[in-house]
C-alpha cells in the first residue's frame, strides 16, 4: 500500500475515533459519508492542535522555570505531523499519534457539548446572524427539550392516547419510534382510562400521531427520574 495512504489512515485515526464518539453522543441528523469525513478530519486538526497548544504550554512552563522573565528564546516544540504538509513522505511519531489518540475522546465530549447545548447557534442568535435552530430535525429538536419530559401521544386512527415519561426516540425517512415509561393508555375520544404498563415502544409512520408535553402541575406526584436517549 502507498505510503502516503498509510500514513494518512494513522494520523487520522484520532479523528475517526473523535468522530465515532461524537456520533454517538450527540442529537443530530444523519451523517451521509463525505460528512462523516469531513467531520473526522476537522476533529483530528482539532486533536493534534490540542497537543500542539500543550506541547507550547510545556515549553513556556519549562523556560520560566529556568528564571527567565521574557519568552524571546523559547526552543518550542513542533509535531512531526505537521510535516504531513510539505513533506511527501512525512515523519511520523508514534507517541504524537496515541496522545492525539486519547486527547480526541475529550475533544469529541467538547465538541458534543458545543453541538447538545446549541452554542454557535445561540451566539449566532444574539448577533442575529441566524434563526436555525440546530442541526437535526423539528422530531427530535422538540423531544430532546428539557421541558419535555412527560408527554401525551394521541394516535387519533387507533383511538389511543397515552400518557408517559419520554425514556427513547428515533426517527429515519419512514417512521418515527418512542419509547414511553410509566404509560398509562386512555381512549382518545371521551379519555376513558384503558390500562397501564411499565413501559411501551410505539412506532407509526411519519406524522401518524400527535404529541403534547404534559406540564408538571398535571403530573400529581410523579417525578421526572428518567434520562431521555435518542438514536
């Protein structure tokens, strides 16, 4: 196999890895291929620029513990794979490699953070640059709201309503699917109580139901235990 493609399969895979974890610890819509590696890529920059920055801040820390008050003959320390860049055949070193490899997993918890919370979308809010909410679709934008935990979902065809604490969703081009815990069924039309089940998994094609966020003066004496998944 070429060099050149080795040594790009083994610098990047602390992107990958980044990737992988960001993937799955973020709400979002899917990532087609050529996204994926774009994303891969820009979080293993962001991986060895992480190690860069503390290799910089080592070399400042070791200089001024040599009594020096001024940073004008600092020896910085620069990774070897930024030669990637100019050289044809780079020089690779191992230990650059596993440290950007572990480092990738706290930069993949940053970058999730930053996505989750809507940062730049928010910042981008205050400076009316955009009104986008996010990145994944209006299903689960509205699920993952901290607000709504406990929900009514009326199938109007089936004549159900349930009532229940939001455990799980998901949704692809088809169907959407919801996980519900501490469900409790109701007729949709005059709301007489059918039964109640520990937990159900109800799926339906798109649009096929209604969901309403219960507010917590509804609730009586339930509590709000339950972490919310999606997939």
């Amino acid at each position: 196999m070429n060099h050149l493609v080795v040594s790009m399969v083994t610098i990047l895979f602390p992107g990958i890895l980044s990737a992988i974890v960001a993937d799955k610890i973020t709400v979002h819509s899917k990532w087609e291929p050529l996204k994926f590696g774009v994303y891969a890529l820009c979080l293993g920059i962001l991986s060895y620029v992480t190690l860069q920055t503390l290799a910089y801040g080592y070399n400042c820390i070791e200089y001024l513990q040599k009594d020096k008050s001024v940073l004008n003959n600092i020896e910085w320390y620069t990774l070897n794979i930024w030669s990637i860049v100019v050289d044809e055949k780079p020089s690779i070193v191992p230990w650059e490699i596993v440290v950007a490899t572990l480092l990738s997993i706290p930069v993949a918890f940053f970058s999730s953070f930053l996505i989750n919370y809507k940062i730049f979308n928010k910042i981008a809010k205050k400076i009316s640059i955009t009104a986008k909410y996010g990145d994944e679709n209006l299903f689960s934008f509205y699920l993952n709201a901290k607000e709504v935990d406990w929900i009514y979902i009326r199938d109007i065809e089936a004549n159900i309503t349930y009532q229940g604490q939001v455990i799980s969703y998901s949704e692809n081009e088809k169907i959407q699917e919801i996980v519900l815990a501490k469900v409790t069924l109701f007729k949709y039309e005059d709301s007489e109580e059918l039964y109640s089940v520990p937990s159900i998994y109800i799926t339906k094609e798109m649009g096929k139901f209604i969901i309403e966020a219960i507010p917590p003066d509804y609730l009586g004496d339930e509590t709000n235990d339950r972490e919310k998944t999606t997939e």
